[in-house]
C-alpha cells in the first residue's frame, strides 16, 4: 500500500532579536538578561503578532549550542507562553549543528506525527565566567581542613578572603576559539582554491557593506528590541568588523594570529541572539486564512556538497533555478571558494547570496543564526519576487544541511529567469 503524501510544512511568521557580542548586557557591563529570557522576547513579539494565541501551539523545541543553565529552554519558554499542560516541549542542545537537528525534528513533528503548529526557537549567549580556586585557595582549604578544633577552624575560617577565589573563562568566552574551531577548514578551503588575503578583504569588506545597506533601508525584517533597566537598548545588528577597507586588508595581514592565509578577522565571530518561528501544516494555513511566508521541504544532511545536490535533485531543480542563498559563512574563504566548484558557477558574482550581509558581518550565535537564516531568506525571495531559495549550513566537511524554501507570498510567474 503507498504511503499518503507528506504533509507540506509552512513559515507562518518569525521574529528576532538583535545579534550583538554583549546583547545580555547593559551599558554599564552587567548581566541583565539570561538565554531563556532573549527566546521570551522574542517568541512573545511573534505570538502578539497572529490571529490564534499560544494554546494553539501543540510542541514547543528550542535549541542552543550550549549545554550550561539550557536543558530546559524548551519547559521554561512553554510555561512563560502558557501554552496548554498537554504538549511535551523539547530542547535539543550541545553541538553546531543543533539549531537544524531542532528545525528537522519539529518539520517531522508536522510531517509524521500530525502536529499542526509548532513554535520553533534558537538562542545563544556567551557563558559567563566561572569561579575557580587559586593556590592561596588551595592553601586555606588545607589549613581549615587540618584543624583539629571547632574554635581552631573557625579561626582559619575568618581568615577567608576574597582574592582567594577568580574568575574563568568558559572556553565559548575565549576570544580566538571561534577562530581556532574554523581556521584548518578556512586555510584547506584558501590553500586548494589558492584564496589571497586581498580577496578575503574584499569579501569581508562586501559583507560589511551589505549589512549597514540593510540596516538603512529595513530590510532586515522582525527585529524586536531589546531595552534595559538602565534606559538603554538594542534595535540593530552589531556590525562585528569596524574597519574600512584599508584598515581591514592591513588587520588581515598584519594580525598576530594570521597564518598567511586566515585570520580571525576573516572568520564569523561568536555573537548573542535569539530567533523564534512558527511552523504549521496546511490544515492550520487553511484554518486561520493565514498567508505563510514560505514553504519549507525536508532538510538534507550530508558531507560535502552532496546535500545541496540532494536537495535540488529531490525537487528536480538545477543551481540556477535558485534564486537567492543564505550561506553561514563560516569564513570568507569558504564563500570565495564556491567560485571554483561548477554547482555553483550562478554565484560568481555574489549578487544572489546574503544579500543583507552575513556571518562575517553580523557574528554567528549558532542556533539563532541558523534559523535566522531561515525568516531572512523567506523575506528576501518575498522582497525580490524569488521563487526558490536554498539555506546552507556547514559545521565541518563532514556534517552540511540545507533546506530549500519557496516563495509563499506575491506573483513570483513575472520573476527574471
């Protein structure tokens, strides 16, 4: 007996915040926020913009890359939303890859297991700095333990001292580990194309200016800001590379940390955000009346390029058929050398990929990100009358996802081809 036809998975709506490097901070340096509290921004702005409240919604999954203080991201966003007892939220957490391990569990969730809206959600933040011992420490404990005496350990006790303890760093705050994560795919990447260091700069340089292009004409869609106690607030991007052209090419060659061909200004730096979106089936699209942004197909994982080829044959869609790419720049090296590779000879000239700018210029809070990457694109083939667009994510040159999007909104038949 043939199996039904799939369930087809829409966009309904996505918001965001700001991506900035100390988005949970204030402008006096303090920790205001924490990652549950930058998913509730977020999922609450999305959930006050639709025809249905949050007891419509039957699974919440949330995702983060890290693991501290995130194994309930998922119950925790349920319970602020009060969405109804009966759904079982879920929190996928620990590696790269998790935001799109998050979005292909909840395209199944409304593929194979009926459920009709999900709310599907990503954050990131930098760890804060733990408390570890020093030697004097170290020292103290031993003297307090020896004593043999109540009265002889309270007197050791009262010789405590604050300077005995300090703080470190949790390896996601050290400043070059981004870099170091990426740098042997970056120089292979630069090495097997033969990428120069101007190249790299110029791209860099375009991704730059591609960002603040966005950001004066709002192209970058569903940003809701987030204000502190201090008066301040956030409401854009932080464009993570300040220098002008000459001073970047001067930073990429002259940076202590180059090897000759890399550097860490030329890879995607770490960065804080949260990114929510909404799911549905087409029975849930037909019951609101809701015009979705796009329709998602299944996401493809696999090594190479072999994942964006399986996405486009699935479909029976050529390279060129695509209209528009949100690539996770992990480095430009990475973008420079699609050039090369004859899939994806549509791209030379950079006029169809991040068309707002990309990793490079906004940083990349891993899951966030990804599914920024995600609301972006649907905007993007909305804005420019694309039909097809395609998400790549690479997290090593074994492990690539992509997910192809098409258009649900306006006349796309007029479109360029």
């Amino acid at each position: 007996m043939p199996l039904p036809p799939q369930q087809p998975v829409y966009l309904v709506d996505g918001t965001r915040t700001p991506f900035d490097r100390r988005l949970r901070r204030d402008s006096s340096g303090g920790n205001a926020y924490t990652a549950q509290d930058l998913l509730h921004i977020a999922a609450r702005d999305l959930l006050s913009r639709q025809p249905f409240d949050s007891t419509k919604i039957d699974n919440v999954i949330m995702a983060s890359s890290q693991t501290l203080d995130c194994s309930s991201l998922a119950e925790d966003a349920a319970r602020r939303l009060r969405c109804t007892n009966a759904l079982t939220p879920q929190t996928f957490s620990g590696n790269e890859g998790v935001g799109i391990q998050a979005l292909s569990y909840a395209y199944q969730a409304i593929t194979s297991q009926g459920k009709s809206l999900v709310l599907l959600g990503g954050v990131e933040v930098v760890n804060a700095p733990l408390i570890s011992a020093s030697d004097e420490l170290s020292e103290w404990f031993q003297v307090w333990k020896n004593a043999s005496s109540i009265s002889a350990k309270t007197k050791v006790f009262n010789t405590l001292h604050t300077s005995y303890f300090r703080q470190r760093a949790m390896p996601s705050d050290t400043p070059n580990e981004r870099y170091t994560r990426h740098q042997s795919q970056a120089e292979a990447a630069a090495n097997q194309s033969q990428i120069s260091l101007d190249a790299q700069a110029e791209y860099v340089n375009l991704s730059q200016r591609r960002l603040k292009y966005a950001q004066r004409n709002n192209t970058l869609c569903n940003i809701v800001p987030v204000y502190y106690l201090d008066g301040s607030s956030r409401s854009s991007d932080e464009n993570v590379i300040t220098l002008d052209p000459e001073s970047l090419k001067q930073a990429l060659q002259t940076n202590p940390e180059a090897t000759g061909l890399v550097t860490q200004n030329s890879v995607a730096q770490a960065t804080e955000g949260a990114c929510c979106l909404l799911l549905a089936s087409q029975a849930f699209i037909d019951e609101y009346n809701i015009t979705p942004l796009a329709q998602l197909f299944s996401p493809n994982t696999s090594a190479c390029t072999d994942a964006i080829e399986a996405s486009l044959n699935k479909h029976d869609l050529t390279s060129e058929e695509i209209d528009y790419w949100e690539w996770d720049e992990a480095s430009a090296a990475e973008i420079l050398a699609l050039k090369q590779k004859p899939l994806f000879k549509s791209l030379s000239s950079f006029d169809r990929i991040n068309l707002d700018g990309g990793c490079l210029a906004t940083g990349n809070p891993f899951a966030a990100g990804q599914l920024r990457n995600i609301l972006q694109l649907s905007h993007t083939l909305q804005r420019n009358k694309g039909e097809y667009g395609v998400c790549h994510f690479g997290f090593n040159s074994q492990n690539i996802s992509t997910i192809l999007l098409r258009n649900a909104i306006g006349d796309t038949a007029g479109r360029d081809t």
